[in-house]
C-alpha cells in the first residue's frame, strides 16, 4: 500500500495549502522471520529481528551453514513482496540403495553425497 507525506494539510486565508506539496509514498516491506535463516534472512536487513525493505528494493536471502534458500531474492513493491516469503532447507543425502547403479542411485551424485533442496537426482539402478 501507500502512506501519505504528511499526515494533515492545512487551508489557509489565502486558499492554499500548507503544506504546498503533498504524495502517497509506498509503504515498505516487511520479512518476516525464518527458520535457519541468517541475521534477518535478507543481506540487506539487520543482524537480527525483521528486515525492512524499501519499495522497489530487493531482499538478498541468506540461510545459516549448511542450509540453503528457496528463493534468492524476494522484490518489494508497495509493501508486497514476490515471493511473499522463503524457506532455508538442508540438502538431501543420497541413500545407499540396493541394485542401483554403480555410481549409485543418482545419477548426479554418489551414494552419501549431497544434493541441493528444491533439485532433483535422476534415479538409476543397476542393469
């Protein structure tokens, strides 16, 4: 949404008014909290609470070691975000499976090894 500059204008004897100049500016965002995230979850934001972000700015996501963001920047527009928020997830461990391949399971990585939340691995198994 939109606030306006100045919270009341004044009309004077002359018919003008005071203040002479006078705008709907657009509210902020706000992003709210997330789990594993890092500081504020935006690299812009402070090293703890809520991120406030200014309309048309962005928010850089960050998440704590280990962990990893949905999204990798979130847009402010008039106290709307795009996406509205992010998650921080851990990758998935490839499972050791039998009669999979032998490179494993996934074709993108060994049996242990990590794959990146929100990827996918492509199955094989052995022939």
């Amino acid at each position: 949404g939109y606030s306006p500059s100045v919270a009341a204008l004044k009309c004077n004897e002359d018919g003008q008014f005071e203040p002479k100049t006078f705008t709907c500016e657009p509210n902020p965002c706000t992003v709210k909290s997330v789990q594993n995230a890092l500081a504020s979850g935006c690299k812009e934001g402070p090293n703890s609470g809520e991120a406030v972000i200014q309309s048309g700015e962005v928010c850089t996501t960050q998440c704590k070691d280990g962990f990893y963001p949905s999204d990798k920047l979130l847009h402010c527009h008039s106290e709307t975000l795009s996406p509205a928020t992010f998650t921080c997830e851990s990758p998935c461990v490839v499972p050791t499976v039998a009669n999979a391949a032998g490179g494993g399971v996934c074709k993108e990585a060994g049996e242990g090894e990590k794959i990146l939340p929100f990827t996918s691995c492509t199955t094989q198994c052995a022939a």
